[in-house]
C-alpha cells in the first residue's frame, strides 16, 4: 500500500489498486515525492501530476530534511525539487538523496536559474532542471523521462550548463596546485631575484623564502627555478613580464627592465 500525506502531514492509505495505469516497464505507477516550502506550489503540482495517467504523488515535504526523510521511508521512484527551502536546501537534499538512495531520479523544478545553482544541482545528482514556468504536460513528461534515465535540461540551461562546466574543466586545468604565497614566491623566482630579495619583497624571512620553493619544486616535479619558471610559463600560470625585473642600478640612473636569463 503506497502512503499519502495531504499539506497538514497526514498520511492516508492508497490501494495501489486503484491508481491509474503503469508507466514503468511492470506497469507500476511512477510514485513521486513533491519538495517545495510552498504548499500552494505542492498542492498544484500534485494535481497536474496525478491528472496525468500513471503517474502518483505519493508524499509532499516542505523542506529538504523532510524530503530526504520522506525518500528515506517511501523509497519512491522521482522527487521533484526546489532550490531554495528552509534549513536544508534543494542541492543538499538532492546529494543526500543519491548517496543514499542512487535509483530514485530527482528532477530540480524552481525558479532560480542562476548559473551557480545549475552546475550545483548536476553535480549533487539531478537528473534534470525545469524551471516552474514550465508547463504541466512538459512537467510530467520531464518525470517520466528522468524516471527511464534520461537527463531533462531545456536548451538554453543544456547551452549554459555546457559553457559553464567547459568553463570550469579550463579553470581546473589551468590552476597551478600552488598556494598563493607560493605563487608570488615564484613570480618573484621569475624574475632571477636572490632569495634575501624575495624575502625583502614579500617580507618573509630567508628561511620561508627556501622552504616555499622547496614546495614548490616538490608539488611541480621539478629541481630548479629555472625548470619551474618554464614549466609556469607552459601552463599559463605566469606571463613573459613577471620573467623581467627591475634593475635601479643602471648607469643612467633610471630603472631598467632586464630579461631573467635562460640559463
């Protein structure tokens, strides 16, 4: 017997008898678990669902703890999430739920579309991303698909979470695994400075200065600044003029710009 709870949290019997005809390949109805701080959102979506054949809301939850609770205990086949609830938002729930429950399809369905919760919520394990100025039937058939699979993201969030993540793979593959200390004591590297005039420039002691490249050379795999100075420039992590230093010791009196040496 599959169990409903109406807006107050009572839970009601439902003879799975009488629930309209299967969706799934046993001819099951998909059970379906509506998450949302909105009772008139709840309530709404219920009755769009549940007048589509096959398809059986069979608990509501106000916010995320709740609806990972409600997973937990109904095991259903889809939730519908929403972004921005009390205590436990939609992201969390929704990594909580595939930790615990990896089979049940959860379909993010809110109205913020800001590029930040995208990536967030495909991350956390969503299987798709409607917004809530979707339409009944798009809903529904958005259930059925993620219940069979499918991953649902209309074209302009599919485009946007396609940029984003090209974004972040270029970031991640262009980010030096340095401190950012350890970046500035490389720059300073760069441009052939000793170590007593790195450690005047960043006001760290002689001492700090060697440790810090000795990190460095160890988290590069290198064995010279030389080698971590060209091995920067490769990755991007540094550009030609942090190789060039000032040198006020120039016979005219004015600072000159000097190329670190090759060699």
């Amino acid at each position: 017997m599959s169990q409903v709870k109406n807006d107050r949290g009572q839970v009601s019997g439902q003879n799975e008898a009488q629930l309209p005809g299967g969706e799934d390949e046993t001819g099951t109805p998909i059970a379906i678990v509506i998450a949302d701080d909105h009772a008139l959102v709840r309530e709404g979506t219920r009755r769009l669902l549940e007048a589509e054949p096959g398809l059986v809301v069979v608990a509501e939850a106000g916010d995320g703890a709740s609806a990972v609770a409600e997973v937990e205990r109904l095991k259903p086949d889809v939730v519908i999430m929403d972004i921005a609830m009390p205590g436990m938002n939609g992201i969390e729930a929704t990594r909580q739920i595939k930790a615990r429950q990896p089979q049940v399809a959860v379909l993010a369905l809110t109205a913020h579309d800001d590029d930040q919760y995208i990536l967030k919520l495909l991350d956390a394990g969503a299987a798709g991303f409607l917004l809530k100025d979707a339409r009944g039937r798009e809903l529904a058939d958005a259930v059925r698909a993620v219940h069979r699979g499918e991953t649902i993201l209309s074209p302009a969030i599919a485009a946007r979470a396609a940029r984003l993540a090209s974004e972040r793979r270029a970031q991640t593959e262009s980010r030096p695994p340095l401190s950012d200390r350890e970046m500035e004591v490389l720059r300073e590297a760069a441009r052939g400075l000793p170590n007593k005039d790195i450690a005047r420039r960043l006001n760290l002691s002689v001492r700090t200065v060697h440790t810090h490249l000795g990190n460095i050379f160890s988290k590069l795999g290198v064995g010279s600044r030389t080698e971590a100075v060209l091995l920067a420039l490769r990755s991007s992590w540094i550009s030609l003029e942090d190789t060039y230093r000032e040198d006020v010791t120039s016979p005219e009196g004015v600072n000159r710009i000097t190329p670190l040496s090759r060699n």
